[in-house]
C-alpha cells in the first residue's frame, strides 16, 4: 500500500527549481541568440566561451567554442549583447 502514492505520481516535483547554492560564470563571444522554452532559457552559439562553475564543493571549467550550442538560464546576470558574454547565474549548469 505504500508504493500507490508512488505510482500515481505525487512524490515526482513536476517543478524542479535550480539550486542556489552555487554559481557559473560565463565570459567571450557569442552569435545566434534567440529563447528557448518561451523564454525560460536563452540560447546562442558560441564562438569562444570559458565557463566556471562552482557548486558545494566541486568545480566545473571549460571552453566551448566553434559553434557549439549552450543554453543558460534566464535569470542570467551580467552583459548579455548579441556578440558578447560576461557575467553569472545561480547553480551550476550541466555541460
């Protein structure tokens, strides 16, 4: 009897929040900037991009460039211009 709440589905969080423990900055160039998911993430490609995210206790750096795609979520905070990066926003992004 106790795995019907289970399988009816009321312990899945049909809402699930980003942390905000944590942070990722991102910085360089960019094209191609459009939103995705009705504005809930903003979407480009990047030419050059370092990214670093620092979560509890682990950290996540790299470079995408090329024209690789990167989504971030819309509560970005920082210079966000149609060629240009610069700035952070909570959690860590899954790369």
């Amino acid at each position: 009897m106790t795995m019907i709440p289970v399988a009816a589905g009321m312990t899945i969080q049909n809402d699930p929040q980003p942390s905000k423990i944590g942070w990722t900055t991102l910085q360089g160039f960019i094209f191609g900037l459009k939103e995705i998911n009705g504005g809930a993430l903003i979407g480009f490609r990047c030419l050059f991009v370092h990214y670093v995210g620092q979560g509890l206790g682990q950290r996540v750096t790299g470079i995408r460039h090329g024209g690789q795609m990167m989504a971030i979520p819309n509560t970005f905070r920082g210079i966000l211009l149609p060629h240009i990066i610069m700035g952070w926003c909570f959690g860590v992004l899954e790369f």
